[in-house]
C-alpha cells in the first residue's frame, strides 16, 4: 500500500524543510514508480536564471527516496536507508515545471529482503529522470542507496 503523498508532503514540511521551502512535491507515488515536480522561481534559481542544480539534486532524490521509505515501512523492520553515490547530468536548462520520474521501485524489494534475510547491508542503483514540460529531458540523477537491518 502506498503512502498517502499529501502526508509525505507534509512530512518534508519538518523534516525536509528546504526541499519544500524550494517547491519539491511529491505528486505520485506506488511500488514502482515515483513522480516529483518543482517549478523553477526567483526561491531555487542559479545566477543563470535556471533551477539551481541542487533543487534538481533534491527533487530527483526525493522521487527515489520516497518508494524506499514506503518499502521499508512496508516491511515492517527497522532499516535504515543512505545515499551511499549519486550521479548527474545535464543536459538543457531547467526552466518551468520540471518533473522528476524514477521507476526502479522494482529494485527497492528484492534489496530488503536480502538484507533481512542475511543481515548484511545491500546496495542498488535508482534512476530519476527530470523532464520540463516540453517533454524534454533536462537531468538524469543515479543514486546508490544502501539498505541495512538497525541493531
């Protein structure tokens, strides 16, 4: 079952308070796909009138993220969840409502389980690809998440 994406909202509200003072929203979220917008403003541009790349930076980590914390709550053990390596590129200025895709929720399972079954922290890669509302890729960010069962 999926998380209600208003209260996630309103739980980057307190605990990511900068991804939503920047406008990052989560807007859909299940077991394989998240969706994350955040709208280019005065708030999270760069001196080249774009959306700063660490706005970009939050919003694709946020559409990974947010199916790994549903999974886990899911799984009903205590695990814990970091960015070990991430990765970007760019490739036109990000103007406009840009919109954050990643659809590697597949890969979120297999990882808790193996580290529940093993006890041994398990690694994975997950794509977020950040499109504007052309259609037209803006960013793609990889982020190396690493699951372990808490002591």
């Amino acid at each position: 079952m999926a998380t209600n994406t208003g209260k996630f909202n309103t739980f980057t509200f307190f605990k990511l308070p900068s991804a939503w003072w920047c406008g990052v929203r989560l807007r859909e979220l299940n077991e394989s796909r998240a969706v994350v917008t955040v709208k280019h403003r005065w708030f999270n541009q760069n001196p080249f009138n774009s959306m700063f790349w660490a706005v970009q930076g939050m919003a694709a980590e946020l559409s990974t993220g947010a199916m790994v914390i549903d999974q886990i709550r899911n799984s009903g053990k205590r695990i814990s969840m970091l960015v070990a390596n991430n990765n970007a590129t760019f490739t036109k200025k990000a103007t406009g409502r840009i919109t954050f895709t990643c659809e590697d929720g597949g890969k979120i399972g297999e990882a808790i389980q193996k580290t529940i079954a093993t006890g041994e922290g398990q690694t994975f890669w997950m794509r977020s690809i950040g499109v504007n509302e052309a259609g037209v890729a803006v960013s793609t960010f990889n982020f190396e998440w690493t699951v372990r069962l808490k002591q």
